[in-house]
C-alpha cells in the first residue's frame, strides 16, 4: 500500500514540478527518492539487496543507458537544424511556403514538414530540432504566438503519423516481435483514424491560434532569434534537399540498419547542407557549438525523466500496477488499450509502455483468439496518448530546451493536440477493429 502511494504521488509530484518549472536534474531523482523510500528500494550500491537492486544504480543506469543509445541522434539532429538555420536555408524554405498556403496556415505548414520526415523514419526528437528553425521563421512571418510552436512540432510528431500503419518509428515496429505481424498491420482502419486525428487536431489548432490572436497574442521575438532580414537566401529547391535527403537516406536504410540508419541520414543531411550551401554560413562554428550545447541538454533532460521511470519499474508497486492493468476482463483490444496507455503514462515513454506490456499481453490475448493485427494497431496507438503527460521526455524537450517554453505557457496546447486527440482516434480504432 505504501509503495502504491509512493509511486502515485511521486509521478504527480514530478508532473506538478515540471509544470512549474523545476529543473528535471533536480526533480526526477527527488521524486525518485521518493518512490525508492516508500517501496522498501535500498538508496545506495553498498545497501543494494541479493539482486543488485539500489536507486542510485537503476536511476544512472536508465539514464546512462538512453543517452549511450541516442546521443548520436541528439547531436546530429541538433547540429542539422542549426545548418539549416544558419545558411539561412530554414528562412528560404519558409518563405516559399508561406507564399504558397498564405501566412494563416503557417502552423500547419510545421505540422506538415514533422509529418513528413516523422513518416520518413528520422526520430520524433530529431524532427524537433530539424524542423525549430523552420517553425520560428514560418510563426515570425504569420506574426503567431510563439507558444504554439511546441504544439505544431508535437501535433505533426507523436499523433497520426508516429503510431500509423508503415510508420519507420519504433513504436509502430515493437509489437512485430511480440504478434508475428508486419508494419502495415490493419492498415485500413489505421489510415481511417489517421485522417481523423488529422482533421480534428488541424481543427484545434486553429481554434487555438485564432482566439490567441483575438486576445492580442503576438510572436514575440528574442535575442536568440535572426533579427535581421537576409537577402541571400539559397532557393527554395537547393533549402529543401537537405530535408529529402534525410528523409530518402532514412526510409532506404530503416529496414537494414535500424535506428542506425538515422545517424547515417543525418550525417548526411548536415554533409549536404554545408556543400549545398557554401558560402552562405554567417557563423558556422557559433551554430555547431549552440548545436552541440542544445543536445547535451535535451538529451540530458529526457535521460533524467527515463532514470526516473527505471527506479519505478524496479517497485513492488509497480509489478502489482502493471499485473493489475494486463488482465483486466471483457474485450481484448479495451484491455490491452487500457494496459498500454496506464504503462506509457507512468513511465513517459510510449516504447517502454509497449516494451512492458507486451511480453504479458501477446501471449494472453492471443491465446484468446484476438486478431494480432487489430491487437498491433490498438497497441501503437494507445502508447501515443497518456505517454505525452507534462514529464514525457519528448515533451520536456521539446517546450523547454528546443523551444524554450515554459510548461505554463505551451504546455495546455500541446496535451489537448497530443494526448486527448490521440485518445479519440483509439477509441474509433477500437470500434472499427471490434466490427
């Protein structure tokens, strides 16, 4: 019972710390001190029990072990964006687009241009970084609210393309191994929530944009932000192929090298950027090193919420929690919804969501005679709901080290577009799937 409460109240003390501000260097090892003392977790290595069991072990080891597995990403995704935007290719691309769909659906031109390289294969995170400079040229020139940019990124990012039939992304590949199905699984019913999710989130996007306006909200620029026009701009065709590379290279090589592949894509992307437009740096080592600094820590502040969920996987709480949610009775495809989504919020994470459900789940349900590919695609869409909660990794980062938000600010936004709207598409994926 103790540790029950523990969990519980540290995972909301650390989304209420979040939400106003803490830093999560500090915030997630005290929540997880938290959850360790009420669920009987020795503090330090010396005191760990028979299994090697200790917070300051699990935490160092959940955190150590996301940034080995994707510091690589971070750094290219952040150096590719700053290229982008220090050739001044970022503002081209801008441009040439706000000039095609008009200045009042520049926020649907960031959701389209995280769509399409999200559907490419290049990592949620990566987009972000790749697509920000984009973003604040595009909300500049439509004089949009800034604090909607995190919600654009987010909305084209981790709803109806990360958890859609032949998405490259991990979370739409983890039940392949578990359900002996392939990416493609249901794919009719996929592209039907898809374009719902699509329509109903653009929606809101607008609705959102428009009373902003009304209110007297405008984009607020920053020392930070090009505060100077530039006439050079390379055209939009020559601005545009670092972006097709990445997502050509990408796509090619998902299938034989894995998340691999993304180092080579952006290697690639920020290769073709510095030959594509020479000359046309302003200051290329400031930007590398503002890259590099911008990667150390948005991956520093996911690794911090991932070594928070590493101490509550080790919980007696948890075990019971994640028993309780997998073997709750009636239709299959509810259950396993239900199980995903409560897994993916408590530890951030729509993959680790998966990775701890479905070991339990496939063999149940299966055996049961539920449709593995119905079973694959509830799964892929359910992790994308309550996962995006305020101390999800992929939120944190981006609202606050890539768009330099605060949670108050962007936050509300970002939660309507990313967890209430994907929980619609899953329960019309459920209806069509059950039919």
């Amino acid at each position: 019972m103790l540790s029950m409460l523990g969990l519980i109240g540290g995972l909301a003390l650390l989304i209420v710390l979040t939400i106003r501000g803490m830093s999560l260097f500090i915030a997630t090892p005290l929540c997880a001190l938290i959850v360790a003392l009420t669920g009987g977790l020795p503090l330090l290595p010396p005191l760990a029990d028979e299994a090697g069991t200790d917070l300051a072990t699990r935490y160092m080891a959940g955190f150590s072990k996301f940034v080995a597995d994707w510091f690589l990403m971070f750094l290219l995704g952040a150096l590719f964006g700053k290229l982008m935007e220090d050739t001044g290719a970022a503002d081209s691309v801008s441009r040439a687009v706000t000039l095609r769909i008009g200045v009042k659906r520049a926020a649907f031109a960031v959701v389209g241009a995280c769509a399409v390289l999200t559907y490419g294969g290049v990592s949620l995170f990566v987009v972000a970084f790749s697509v920000y400079p984009l973003a604040v040229a595009l909300f500049r020139e439509a004089d949009l609210p800034r604090r909607f940019i995190p919600a654009a990124l987010a909305f084209g990012s981790v709803t109806f393309t990360m958890t859609s039939a032949g998405s490259p992304e991990i979370q739409n590949w983890i039940p392949i191994q578990y359900l002996g199905t392939t990416h493609m699984a249901a794919w009719e019913a996929s592209l039907v929530v898809a374009i719902l999710m699509m329509v109903l989130g653009g929606w809101w996007l607008s609705w959102m944009l428009k009373r902003a306006k009304a209110r007297g909200e405008r984009f607020e620029a920053r020392s930070s932000d090009p505060t100077v026009e530039r006439q050079d701009l390379p055209h939009p065709m020559l601005a545009i192929a670092p972006l097709l590379i990445v997502l050509g290279v990408s796509f090619a090589l998902h299938e034989a090298y894995g998340t691999s592949a993304l180092i080579v894509a952006l290697l690639g992307g920020c290769l073709s950027t510095a030959m594509l437009m020479l000359g046309r740096f302003r200051d290329a080592g400031k930007a590398l090193g503002d890259g590099a600094i911008g990667a150390l820590i948005a991956i520093g502040n996911t690794a911090a919420v991932v070594g928070f969920g590493a101490v509550a996987k080790a919980t007696p709480a948890f075990a019971i929690m994640v028993d309780a949610v997998t073997h709750i009775p009636g239709n299959g495809l509810v259950a396993a919804s239900i199980a995903v989504a409560v897994i993916a919020g408590m530890t951030g994470s729509a993959s680790g969501g998966q990775a701890i459900a479905l070991p339990l789940l496939a063999p149940h349900f299966l055996a049961q005679g539920v449709n593995p590919e119905a079973l694959h695609r509830v799964v892929a869409i359910s992790s994308g709901g309550l996962d995006s909660l305020p101390h999800n990794g992929y939120v944190v980062t981006t609202i606050r080290a890539i768009c330099g938000e605060t949670h108050k600010d962007a936050y509300p936004a970002v939660g309507a577009l990313t967890v209430i709207v994907p929980l619609v598409g899953l329960a019309v994926a459920i209806v069509l799937l059950s039919i």
